[in-house]
C-alpha cells in the first residue's frame, strides 16, 4: 500500500512489552481523577465499605467505583450495562481501576448506596476550588431549571387532569352504551359479533375507570394534589410554556469562572421560596459572608429578600410584573413615589398620600396610605375605581428599595445573571440528553445531579488551570 500511513502488525512481538501506563499521556484527565480520588478521605465522607469485613466473599475499594463514576460522567457513558463492557475495552478505565471489571449490578448498587458520600464529594471539590481562590470576585449567579424525570406525562396526574381523563372514559362508555342499542336492530348474526366485542370495550373501560378513581383517592391524600405513577417524587411543571414532569434543580454559579458552587434538587415547580436557602449553600461553599446575589424575577419576594439582607448579601433581583391596577390599565404603584423624610407617598396628580393605618399580613406591619382628594381629582379613572387610591408599604420596603435603585445604577448584572448561570443548564442539558434523569425518586436524582455537577466543575477547572497544575494543587 503505497502512499499511505503504515501501521504495525497485530502479530509483531516487541522485546520489552508495552504496560498500560505508556498508553496514558502525562496530561490526560484521568491522571487527575486518580489524583483527586487518591487525596480523598473516604471514611470522613461516609462511604459504605472503606473498612472491609473479616469474612465473606472481598469486595470492590470504594475508591475504585467512585473513580469509574467520575470517569463515566466526565465522558457520557450513563449506562451502567455499558460501563461495564467500557471496563473490559477502554484503556484509560484499565489504567484507572488497575483492570478490574466489576459488573452492572455491582456499580448500580454503590451510586444507589452512597448517595449522601457522593453529595460530599461534590461538596470537597468545590472546596478545593475555594482554596485554589477561584471565588474571589464573591458574585454568584441564582437560577432554576426544569429537568426531565423518568415519568411519562401520562403517568402523571393532577385534579384538573384525572378530572379530564375520567370524563373522557365516561364519553367512551356512553357511546359504547349507545352503540349497543343500534347494535339490537342487526341481523342476529352480526349482532352478536359486535355484542361481544362491545362488551369487551364496556368491560376494559369500566376496569379503567376503577383504577381511576382509585388513583383519584390517592392524589387527593397528597399535599400538592398531585401524583406520578414511575417516579413517585416527580411533578408535573411548566418551562417556556410546556409541562414537563421532572425537578426543578437550583444553581449558584460563579460570575468569574462559570464554575457550580452550589446546587440542590427540588420538586416544587417555582423558584420562589429558595432565594435564601441557595444563597446560604453559596455563602458556605465559596467562604463568602459579604456575598453578592444576582437573580431573575421568580426570585422576588420580600421575605426572601429580607433574610438575604440580614444575612449580609447584596442582592440583584428585578421586581415581578404582578399589578392587578397594571392589568387593568390602571396606574401601577411603581407611579407612586415615596418621600421618607415626610413618610408619605406621591402620586401622578401631585397629591400626597399620608400615612393613615398599619395591619399584619403573615407576620409583617404593612402601612397603608392615601389621599383625602381624590374625589375631585381629574385624573381618577386612570388611577382607580374605588372612592380613593389606596397605597401599602411593608414596614421594611426600604430594602427592596435600595435594591432597585442597585438595580437602576447596574442594569448590566441581568446580562451578567444571564450569560453566567444558563450556560451550565446547557451543558449539563446536552451531556444528560434528551431524557435528562435516569433514576428515581428526590433521593438518587440528587445523587445523580451531584454526579453531573462534580464532572462539570472537574472539567472547567481543568480548561481554567490545566492538566498538571490542578494535579500539583490536589497533591499540595
């Protein structure tokens, strides 16, 4: 074959044989996996069978099925079937594991029963992260996505669904009962024919809406009104206008490496009430008390807010569209200025609205103002159906305040917020494929996650410091 690459002979001897180790260049990634895995102190972080029993058949080292895990989801080999047949095949996976094979089943189980471990080591890498300083700027990005659970739509059921469904089998067996009645007047031949076969549909259907309505009771004993028949702790949820079974995972990621310092799964479809639960894994993770905050609209309410202010973060977050007067084509409240220093409010015509009263509203004062004139103001029917335009003020609204006028001064952190903490949602959503989550229940989808989020923080770093650096800095 001439004019063409060469390669050697299958058969040709060599007098010093090759080893496994000539195969794996000083700057592949799984040198540092063995590095990382090798500094680890297994017990400390609670795996399961560091310590081996006297008798029995011997097991796996911990540290064995944890680098195989690493390895697999830095390179997308989800299927524990066919991480085994990689074990016996893929070079770099013989040098990793000094060519053990351990089977499925065996690799299954250790994700299944080190979860809480697996958490850890997510956590120590980001540790490690933390002393390399790669937090400095002390700004992290907050968001929710919506990942895809093991859970067809159809095996999903709310109120407004399984009411849907059992009228649709009502409809079904009405037209077979009307059906039957035409059937009556055929040949008797043909009418038995087709009595039996409609009986069968009847006898289907009515199996059917029994099993309903026993579904029925079971959702309305759940909290949300709500149930998934394959993954138990799933829900159904909207993204971009589409309903979607699955979790909502939560993220905080550093503006200056786009690296996850924090994340946790949840099944609650909104992102409402987790502001300050993320800010605080943030804070813990990166080392940051004075951390800056910056997230989206579904972030904004004011109990949140107010915790993350007396923690000590400076937070970003754009006040949500939710006027009833705005809807209406009436002014909105964001028409009204507050004077502090006369504690009143000043509206579109240039009257005052004085403070008249305060009322509780789930443990906060809120204050209420209005004016005395405005049944002579011209301007009325833009503002207000009522007698008069009345304003409220919660008792701390000086906080949401001075985050708007942040806000006012740095447009810039929304395309900071957005340029940051979405990428990883990207990529983490390509490497997971369009199935996303392959186990089930809130307990191993977060181990799962955990998974995903340390073999993308291992892989950034790498790009960011390099192969050998990042090896030196694990070995320090």
């Amino acid at each position: 074959m001439k004019r063409f690459i060469e390669g050697k002979s299958r058969f040709q001897s060599t007098l010093f044989p090759e080893t496994l180790e000539d195969f794996i260049t000083e700057d592949n990634p799984v040198r540092v996996i063995e590095a990382f895995v090798e500094e680890l102190d297994l017990n400390k972080l609670e795996f399961k069978s560091v310590n081996p029993s006297a008798t029995g058949r011997p097991a796996y080292h911990p540290s064995v099925l944890l680098k195989i895990y690493i390895y697999v989801y830095l390179n997308r080999v989800l299927s524990t079937r066919r991480l085994e047949r990689e074990a016996h095949r893929n070079i770099e996976l013989m040098w990793l594991t000094d060519r053990l094979t351990p089977d499925f089943k065996t690799i299954a189980d250790f994700r299944k029963n080190n979860g809480k471990a697996i958490q850890n080591v997510c956590r120590e890498f980001v540790l490690l992260c933390r002393h390399l300083n790669l937090f400095a700027k002390a700004i992290v990005a907050i968001d929710g996505s919506k990942f895809k659970a093991v859970n067809n739509r159809d095996k999903n059921f709310t109120q407004a669904k399984m009411k849907r469904r059992i009228e649709e089998v009502e409809k079904s067996i009405e037209r077979y009962l009307g059906k039957m009645d035409s059937v009556d007047q055929e040949e008797p031949d043909v009418t038995e024919l087709k009595t039996t076969r409609i009986n069968e549909k009847l006898e289907s259907l009515q199996k059917e809406m029994e099993r309903l309505r026993l579904l029925e009771a079971q959702l309305l004993d759940e909290p949300d009104k709500q149930i998934s028949l394959t993954d138990p702790d799933s829900r159904s949820m909207k993204t971009r206008g589409i309903g979607i079974v699955g979790y909502n995972v939560q993220t905080a990621v550093d503006t200056e490496h786009h690296l996850i310092v924090a994340h946790e799964v949840t099944n609650v479809g909104n992102d409402r009430n987790l502001l300050y639960t993320m800010s605080k894994q943030a804070s813990s993770a990166t080392g940051n008390e004075k951390l800056t905050i910056i997230a989206d609209r579904g972030y904004y309410k004011y109990e949140q807010i107010l915790d993350c202010h007396k923690a000590g973060f400076i937070t970003y977050i754009p006040k949500s569209q939710t006027s009833g007067n705005q809807a209406k084509g009436l002014f909105g409240k964001k028409e009204f200025k507050y004077i502090p220093l006369e504690d009143v409010y000043s509206c579109p015509a240039g009257e005052k609205l004085i403070y008249r009263m305060t009322t509780e509203e789930r443990g906060h004062g809120i204050h209420r103002y209005w004016s005395s004139n405005c049944g002579s103001c011209s301007i009325k029917s833009q503002c207000t159906t009522s007698k008069e335009r009345r304003v409220s003020r919660r008792e701390r609204e000086d906080v949401l305040d001075e985050m708007q006028a942040r806000l006012d001064r740095e447009p810039d952190k929304m395309l900071t917020r957005k340029s940051t903490v979405e990428h990883p949602f990207g990529t983490l959503k390509n490497w997971m494929g369009w199935t996303h989550f392959q186990t089930k229940t809130l307990k191993h989808v977060s181990t799962e996650m955990s998974l995903h989020v340390l073999s993308y923080n291992l892989k950034r770093v790498m790009n960011i410091l390099g192969i050998k650096p990042l090896i030196q800095a694990i070995q320090a």
